[in-house]
C-alpha cells in the first residue's frame, strides 16, 4: 500500500502499479535534472575562478613564520588571518604546530 495523501493506492492492482511507476519516473527525472543543473554549475564557477570549497592548501612554513611575526609585533589576530586567507582558528592552530621536517 502507498499513501498518496489523499488515500491509500493499492500497489498489486494495474492501476496502483502505474500510480506507482509514474512517481519513480518523476523523481528518477528530478535527480537527473538536479545533478545536471550542479554539474553545469561547477564548470561555470571552475570557469570563472570562484572557489568551489574542498580542502584548502597547506600553509607553508615561511607563512606561519611571517604569521606568528605579525602576531608577535601586536598585530590584530584577524587582519593577520585575513591577510593570510585563513580564519582565526587556523592561525592560531598554524602558529601551534611545529614546522614539518623537510625530506
């Protein structure tokens, strides 16, 4: 049985079966449409150049020295973040961490 809203729609009769195929199609078509409109999308925004998110780069060790510089010389925490394109808690998380070995 299936509840359409306006009553129940016995699914092993003909009628109910089409009822039912009809509203699989729909939505098969909705996601179709969906994942082409946000695969259009993403080129556009690949071709424009606006960030598409994901995870960001790793910073490198002359920017936490320049960084925990900034810091160090009574700079605001946020302009030193926002000059560096990161947010406050990765500054201070960046600052933290030890420099990485070089290979």
């Amino acid at each position: 049985m299936l509840n359409s809203g306006e009553g129940d729609v016995d699914t092993h009769t003909p009628m109910g079966l089409m009822l039912l195929t009809v509203m699989v199609a729909l939505a098969h078509m909705k996601l179709e449409i969906e994942g082409e409109r946000i695969t259009d999308l993403v080129v556009e925004h690949r071709t424009v150049g606006i960030d598409l998110g994901g995870l960001r780069p790793t910073f490198s060790d002359s920017h936490r020295r320049n960084a925990s510089r900034l810091i160090q010389a009574r700079e605001p925490a946020i302009q030193v973040a926002g000059d560096h394109k990161m947010s406050k808690p990765t500054l201070c998380r960046c600052i933290r961490e030890p420099p990485r070995p070089t290979i």
